[in-house]
C-alpha cells in the first residue's frame, strides 16, 4: 500500500483477520493429529478455557462454537422468561438469541455518546413479564455497568452483557467479564481474538458451570442420562489451537492498533462534523475492536452514506454497524418498542455511525494514512 489518495490495489476491509504463523499451527496440529482427539473438550480446549479465564480476570469461563449459541445458552442457563430488555443498535446475533428462547425483546434507547443503552430509559421499560436486561458493550466500550446493576437489584432482574467486542476492555483494571451474571464474548475472525469462530460466556457463580456444559453438549450428563434438550455448541480441538496462538497475538495487536487510532484521531479531530465514537470515562482501557465516527450531514456536509460509497471508489469497504437498527428488521418492526419515537437516538446514530477499516497491518505501507487522507478527501472535497 503507498501513502496516497489514490485507489487501493487491493480490497481493504473494514476487518482483517489476526491469524497464527502458519509454522506453529502445523506443530499444533500434528499434536493434535497425533494425539487422534480432535473434538469434545479435550486438552487444547481446556488450556484455552484457563488461558481465557487468566487474560479476561475473570472467574469462570465456558467455551462455545461461537458468540451467539453462547448467548442462547446464557438466557438458558438463567431460567429467564417473558421480556427483555436490550438494546436494537446491536448486531442481528443480541435480540436473535432472545427469540431462540422464547423471550420477547423490548427495544430501548441508547445514550448519544458511547451509544450503549441508556439506564435512565430502562425503568420505563420494565413490565411485569421483564425477566432480565441485555446489554452491549458496543464497539468495546461498556455499558454504565453500575447503574444497569442498581435497576437489576431494584426489579430483582437478571443482567447479561453481550460483550461481542470488548474482548480485554477493562473498568479500573476490572475485566468487563465481571460485571453483570453473565458476559458473552466473540470469538468470531473479524474481532480481535479470535478462534475463527468461537466464544465464550463468563460469570461469577461457579454453579452456573455444569448447566451451560449440558446445553453445550445435547444435556448428556453421563453415558446413561440426558437430562435435558441441549445442543450442540462444543469448540473443537482445532480452533481451540488457533486460539491458543492467537491469544498470545493479542496485545501486540492492539498496540498497532492504538497507533493507527492516533493516526485516524489527527484527520477526524480537524474534520468539522465528524467525531469519533467512544467511552467519556477514563477509568476505561478500551479493547480497540473498531474504530467508529459519526458524520453530522449538516455540519459536515456529506451524509454518512455519502461518505461510506465514496470510499468504494479507493477500493475501501467502511461498514455501517449498526445500520439497520433490529429494531428495523422485518422480524422485530411490528413489537411495539420498535416504534420511532421510541429510539430516537438510536436512530439518528445508525443515520450517523461508520466503522473505518481497523487492524494492525494497516500500519504496513501507510496503510493507516491512506485511508484517513481519502477521509479527508471525501469530506473536504466530496
Ligand atoms: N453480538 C454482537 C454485538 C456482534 O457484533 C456479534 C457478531 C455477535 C453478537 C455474534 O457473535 P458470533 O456468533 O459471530 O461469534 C461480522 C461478523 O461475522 C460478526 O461476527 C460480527 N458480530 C459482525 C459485527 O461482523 P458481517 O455480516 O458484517 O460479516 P462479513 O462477512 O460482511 O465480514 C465483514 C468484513 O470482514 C468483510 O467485509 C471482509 C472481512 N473479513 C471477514 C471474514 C469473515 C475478512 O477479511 N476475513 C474473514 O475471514 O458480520
């Protein structure tokens, strides 16, 4: 890549994938190949539960196929039922997962600065049939985690973050997997750790550990007893692998990626209309898992849409997480949480919000640079 505003050669995502060195797959592999225990919880997967629960600070960890089994497993596991309250500026996978359990996702409003729910609108939301609120620490920024916990203690509510991208954000120094009854994390190759697809559900109440193993693995208790309808949701030993040399990536990732925040951040602070998402509080370390701004049309000038197929023609493909809102999608528009006036600033940020290209080899060849001068460009020129 050259620094330039010129059209990449090659596609640029929005994501890239943290992959291994091939070398120390193959010597992973031919371990696992040799040891002919390929699936089931075997030992890569235990390490990777420990070496998980190690990095997250947090109690307990249960490792899952991926993010979203891992998050029908938690409502599971929580006997919830009735309504949930959650948020509808989320990836498809958060109010999916309620409906899988029978439960009814009620969609309430965000606040404007990290765009996770908003506590002061929760309350209104809870009805006799609330059995829990959902939240989602989105783009790795957490949710008001205290107030959400003082409502939840108040209604006598069950609270499970969706934590998709916030794997290593941290509160003082507290793993985000701390907070709430349980936190799901991703392990989907688009997010910063990744086991090509995987996640995990971690919680404090070490009871919980035996209920999710059932659901994880058909309810089989033992070779003579299913005690209930499980599925089947069991990271393999292969992925467990891949983990295992990913995990070890991580942190000199988002060192690179801290870098090409500052570089993006120097363009975005002098665009006019143009701002970065992100936390106001400072006892947040964030995961760095995307790099997202808001466009303000008319201070600007240029719509976000106008900007995101701009981009298009440099060959750079933003995304617009999280455009459209769930609460848009056919399934969900008819509740009646989904109504306009009742999200409004959800709204206007899914109008708003774009996710520029963000990993660690866009420091390679000026990567970085290029993209924030096409930027500039964009917005300055049009
Ligand atoms: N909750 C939240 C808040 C989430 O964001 C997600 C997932 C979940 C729950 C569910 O967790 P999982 O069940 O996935 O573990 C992508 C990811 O597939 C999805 O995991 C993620 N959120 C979501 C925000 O992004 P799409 O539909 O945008 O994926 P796709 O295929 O368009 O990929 C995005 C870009 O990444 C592409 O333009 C190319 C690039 N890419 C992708 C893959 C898979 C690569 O360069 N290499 C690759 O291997 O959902």
């Amino acid at each position: 890549m050259q620094l330039s505003i010129t059209k990449f050669e090659k596609p640029v995502y929005v994501f890239e994938p943290v992959l291994p060195d091939l070398n120390q797959l193959h010597e992973k592999l031919s371990e696992i190949w040799a040891s002919k225990y390929v699936a089931n919880m075997g030992p890569q997967h235990r390490l990777l539960n420990e070496r998980i629960t190690e990095f997250l600070k947090v109690s307990n960890t249960t490792l899952f196929s991926n993010g979203t089994l891992a998050l029908m497993a938690a409502s599971r596991a929580l006997d919830l039922e009735g309504e949930v309250i959650t948020t509808p500026f989320t990836f498809a996978a958060t109010p999916h997962s309620l409906v899988w359990n029978n439960l009814t996702p009620v969609f309430c409003d965000i606040n404007p600065v990290d765009l996770t729910i908003n506590p002061a609108r929760i309350e209104e939301m809870i009805t006799p049939r609330t059995s829990a609120i959902m939240g989602v620490h989105v783009y790795g920024n957490p949710c008001d985690v205290v107030k959400i916990q003082e409502i939840a203690d108040k209604y006598n509510l069950k609270v499970i973050y969706d934590a998709a991208h916030a794997f290593g954000t941290t509160i003082d120094g507290i793993g985000i997997g701390n907070f709430g009854d349980m936190t799901m994390f991703s392990f989907h190759a688009t997010k910063l750790f990744n086991t090509i697809e995987g996640g995990a559900l971690c919680y404090k109440d070490e009871q919980l550990m035996d209920k999710l193993n059932l659901i994880k693995n058909f309810g089989i208790k033992n070779e003579e007893e299913v005690v209930m309808a499980g599925f089947n949701a069991k990271l393999n030993e292969v992925q467990s692998a891949v983990g295992l040399l990913v995990l070890d990536m991580v942190e000199e990732e988002q060192k690179k990626r801290m870098k090409v925040f500052d570089i993006y951040k120097e363009v975005v602070d002098r665009l006019d209309g143009v701002e970065i998402v992100n936390t106001s509080d400072e006892s947040v370390h964030s995961s760095y898992q995307y790099f997202a701004i808001r466009i303000d049309a008319e201070r600007c000038g240029r719509t976000r849409d106008e900007v995101y197929h701009k981009f298009k023609n440099y060959n750079v493909f933003t995304r617009r997480y999280f455009y459209p809102l769930c609460s848009d999608f056919e399934c969900y528009r008819d509740l009646p949480s989904s109504a306009v006036a009742n999200l409004p600033v959800a709204k206007q940020a899914s109008k708003e919000v774009l996710c520029l290209p963000f990993y660690g080899s866009l420091l390679e060849n000026n990567g970085a640079e290029s993209i924030s001068h096409i930027l500039r460009k964009v917005i300055v020129d049009g």
